[in-house]
C-alpha cells in the first residue's frame, strides 16, 4: 500500500527543504529529507530519488550543480532532467564537422564530451529567491 505524491506536492517539500539547508549536497539527503516531509501529510507516500530532482529541477528558484566523473558509456539523457540529449555539433580546424559534446534540449545542461556521468548533485536556492 502506497500513495504517489502529485508533482505540486513534491516541489513544496523540496523549497521547504532547501529554505532550511540552503544547499544540499547529494541527490540520496534530498530525496531522505522531502519523504521525511511528504510522510509528515502521508504516511504511505513513496517516491524515487530520481523523480525529487526532476521535480526540483522545474522549479523556478532551484540551481542543480552536476559533479561529472568519467564513464566509458556514452551519456544519452540529461543528468539533470532525465531528457534524451542531443549532439553538440562544431567545427574542427580544417572545417570538418565534429561531435564536440552534447546538451538537453529540454533544460539546457551541457557536457562537452560524451563519455561522462553524474557523480554527485547539488541542490539549492538562487539568491534572489532565498528568505
Ligand atoms: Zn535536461
């Protein structure tokens, strides 16, 4: 038995928390803490960690700070909002076309190499919003 927590919901445990903590430094203490909140309303709320940071990262005020490390793999979808990303395209020195990285066309977030993955997330508030 289990309740799924609607996306309005999600995102006012997330201000609360980074209004109290003004920087969280991983995905695992945000998710800990918005449930900690959520199961304050209802016990039986579940949600993942991946779906806290979707959800914070469309939230007007929120900054998530990506720390990359290298990965064999081939990155396809955006680290930050889960969309599939697409190829940067430039141009070598002898005008050839290159691959130079890739970037989200939903949220915008950029590496300039494919071979990398999320390490660890930082989340807070923008200044301007902090009070
Ligand atoms: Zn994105």
């Amino acid at each position: 038995m289990y309740k799924i927590p609607r996306k309005d919901e999600v995102g006012e445990a997330v201000l609360e928390v980074l209004r109290n903590y003004k920087e969280v430094a991983s995905q695992a203490i945000l998710h800990s803490l918005v449930l900690d909140k959520l199961r304050k309303e209802n016990q039986f709320f579940k949600i993942s960690p991946e779906r806290v940071r979707k959800v914070a990262a469309d939230l007007e005020g929120v900054k998530i700070f990506v720390e990359k490390r290298k990965s064999s793999r081939e990155a396809k979808k955006c680290f930050i909002c889960g969309e599939k990303m697409v190829w940067v395209e430039g141009r070598s020195l002898l005008g050839e076309s290159t691959k130079t990285g890739k970037r989200c066309p939903r949220c915008g977030f950029r590496i300039d190499r494919p071979g990398l993955e999320p390490r660890r997330y930082v989340f807070y508030l923008r200044q301007h919003v902090r009070n």
